[in-house]
C-alpha cells in the first residue's frame, strides 16, 4: 500500500506537490503545555514566503492570540474540542464549542466518543455530532475526528464517516494525532470513498504522522484518484501536521527528501 494506480497516475512533480501542500495545510500546534508565544511563532510560519497556510490549528485558549496575528490575512483559525479523549460530556463540549466561536474560531475540530463507538453504540456519536454542529454556525466550519487508528476495523471507520456526513460535517478527519496510529492511507480510502457515496459537498482531513513531501503526494494522489484531480482544494482538503511544513518548504528549496521529527 498504497495501490500501483496512484503512482501510475500521477505526473505532478515535487514544486506541485509542495506549492498543493503548503495551500491545503493546517498548521497545527497542540502540544500540551503550548503557549500563545508559540502559538504567535506558528501564526508567522503560515504565511511564510512560498505562500499562506490554510489554517492553524490551535488549543481554545489560544484562539484569541492566533486572531490577532492573523488579522488582515485570508488564513483561517481553527481549533478542537472533546480533545483528544472524546470522553467529555456533551453539555460541556457545546459549551466549549460557543465559547470557542465567541472568540473567533473559524473552524471547530470535533472528537467523537470513538471509545463508546468501537463498543458499538452509535448513538452517543449521533448525538455529540448533531449537539456540536447546532452550535457551530452555518459560515464555519466543523471537521470531525474519527480516531481511525483507534477504530482500526474498515466496517467502523465507514460507518462513522457516513454518520459524520449525515450529521453535518464539513470535513471528516482521521485522527486527534495523539494516538499511537494516526493517518493511514488504507483508512483514507474508506473517509474518501463514503464522501463519494454521500454526494455530499464534504472534505477530508489526514492528520498526524504526515511528516515528508511523499507522504502529502500520496495522500493528494489518493484523493485525486478517487474523487477527480479537481476535488482536492483547501475548501474540501487539509492536512493536520506540525512538520510538514519544513518538509514542503525544503522541497521548493530544491530538498526533497527532508523528514520532519515533530510530534504532529
């Protein structure tokens, strides 16, 4: 993995790939005792000199600091709730979700109640989802985080895509990056193809472990192979990652091969 045919089909060379990547990247820092200086540091590297990020993707408690060093560019600010754990109640998650909005977020990243899901009840997913989406207005975004390396099986990480679409999620994402398996491609294909079956104006979101030029191309390729080469803008596609940004930035320096060790 992954298949011949996304290789086969691809002639995009690395300044492509790189310039794609930089554009449909959210810039993320969600280490645990991150702080608004470095929330400020990371707001500077996404409008860097090869082009704006999409997003960063920050704590709630540094959303009003990302606002401010971002006003006056187009990149937008998003943050997450029932993080990592997808334990917390729904009340307090939605309350989270307004307070977040209050203060500016963008975009709202979503952990379902993937422990309870794994068991095979669906409902409290149903429930948290429809509960979140309520309180995040129609002009913002929600992305939904399935936790695929914690549901590992292709029969669950479909049905929880399928009931993220239907609930109203704007982008299905794979993982909080905070679990010991985060993006596989094998679990991509399963989010791409239901976004396919749903008909439904729906991104997706691989997160954690993307770290190299050739991790963003195989996952673009993937996306380009099952939904068309027009699919993938950063309206319907977005990376998670810390790192891949110095690798993206390498490879338009003529470096294509830099892998990242940050943590995301």
């Amino acid at each position: 993995y992954p298949p011949l045919f996304l290789f086969e089909m691809s002639h995009q060379d690395d300044t492509t790939i790189a310039r794609r990547g930089i554009s449909h990247l959210d810039l993320t820092e969600l280490g645990d005792k991150a702080t608004d200086a470095d929330v400020v540091a990371l707001c500077a590297r996404a409008h860097g000199p090869h082009g704006n990020t999409a997003a960063v993707c920050v704590w709630p408690r540094s959303v009003p600091a990302a606002k401010t060093a971002l006003h006056g560019t187009p990149i937008k600010v998003a943050t997450v709730v029932n993080f990592p754990s997808g334990d917390e109640p729904v009340a307090k998650v939605v309350a989270d979700t307004q307070r977040t909005i209050a203060d500016g977020a963008d975009e709202v990243d979503l952990v379902i109640p993937y422990k309870s899901f794994k068991r095979g009840e669906t409902q409290p997913t149903v429930e948290m989802i429809a509960a979140v989406r309520a309180a995040v207005p129609a002009n913002r975004t929600l992305k939904v985080i399935l936790e695929t390396g914690e549901l590992q099986e292709a029969a669950l990480i479909a049905s929880a895509s399928r009931i993220a679409i239907e609930q109203g999620a704007n982008f299905i994402k794979t993982s909080t990056g905070k679990s010991p398996v985060s993006a596989t491609l094998a679990a991509t294909e399963i989010m791409l193809n239901a976004i396919k079956e749903s008909h439904r104006p729906v991104g997706l979101k691989p997160s954690g472990g993307i770290r190299t030029l050739a991790d963003a191309r195989h996952y673009l390729e993937q996306a380009d192979a099952i939904l068309g080469p027009a699919w993938a803008t950063p309206a319907t596609f977005r990376f998670g990652a810390s790192g891949l940004l110095t690798a993206l930035q390498a490879a338009l320096q003529g470096n294509s091969t830099v892998v990242s060790h940050a943590a995301y």
